[in-house]
C-alpha cells in the first residue's frame, strides 16, 4: 500500500519553543504551484520557487507578539475516502497606520502563498498550491491608552498535503530557493 508508515519515532528532547518570529508574503501569480520543486529525496521538504519571474519577492513582516499563531487541522473522513490539511494563521500587527492599512486590503482581495519562520529556525510555505485567503480578522483600537491599537489577522488554507517544510534555514536559505526577501 502506497500509504504504509515507513520510519518510527523517539520521544524528542524539550528543546523548542512556540510562536512565529517572521511571516513572508508572495503574491499568488507570482509562484504557481508548478513552479514549486520538492527536494527529490525528502519529498516533503520545498527545495525552490521557480516563479516568475526567476526571483520571488517575499515581503517581510516581523511579529514580536504571543498572538501570532500557526495550527493545521487534518481533516480525515474513511466514508468518503478524503483527506485535506486545512491551515489557520493568526497574525496580530501592533499600530494603525495608512501603509498597512492598504497592504491589509489587498491581502483581504488577493490569496497569497505565506512562509512562516517560526521562533525555532524553521521555515514552512502556507498554501503552497491553493494559496491561503484572508478570512476574517479587526482592525481595532482600543478604549483606553494601554489598549492595542492595530490589525489582528486570520488567514486560512486548504490543500492536499500538510504545509510543507522549506530547505531554508534563514534568509539567505530563501534566497538560494528563489525568494527575494523585502523588507521595510
């Protein structure tokens, strides 16, 4: 059965932490799934973007706050005979201002891929085929002077395969997979 569990699995150490460090957003058009190359030995894990064009600009957004969170549901049903991954991003933006305010619009009417870097050096690629969409989230301030003022985001995905692993392990790691990092 092409489906059989091939490898075991030892209780791991407890050396890592929760939470996101960095979110990079490229646009869907950008990098259709079949420029997406899997490493042709670990064929879980994103070698590289082949987009259009050659290099992928991914546009950084740092997350400092305990709000920015990444679970993925496995959704399995044996009477249908269905399997589906679905992703749910949670990213909070501290300050309202007029830049981010118009990028929150278009993330709202485009479907960007996400790479999510997470606070233990790990790098994941979101809505690698389908793309995720923004679904819900505020931009709010609050009453008083200690409140948040800012943007609080749900992004959600759905695709056949659990988000996948990237080779990277930092910036220039993206680089070498095709993804031009920019930053503010």
């Amino acid at each position: 059965m092409a489906c059989d569990i091939t490898a075991a699995r030892n209780e791991v150490c407890k050396d890592s932490v929760g939470g996101l460090k960095n979110i990079y957003f490229i646009n869907y058009d950008d990098a259709p799934y079949s420029d997406v190359v899997f490493d042709a030995t670990n064929t879980d894990v994103v070698e590289t973007i082949n987009g259009t064009p050659s290099t992928v600009d991914a546009y950084k957004y740092e997350l400092q706050s305990d709000e920015n969170t990444f679970e993925e549901t496995i959704n399995s049903s044996r009477e249908n005979g269905t399997t589906f991954f679905e992703g749910a991003l949670n990213v909070s933006l501290k300050k309202l201002d007029l830049a981010t305010h118009k990028q929150v619009k278009l993330l709202a009417f485009n479907r960007p891929h996400i790479v999510l870097e997470d606070r233990n050096g790990n790098f994941m690629y979101m809505g690698a085929e389908h793309g995720c969409e923004l679904t819900g989230g505020t931009i709010a301030t609050g009453g008083a002077m200690g409140d948040k003022s800012g943007y609080m985001l749900t992004f959600t995905s759905k695709e056949v395969i659990p988000t996948p692993f990237m080779e990277a392990t930092n910036e220039a790691g993206l680089a070498t997979a095709g993804l031009a990092v920019v930053s503010a």
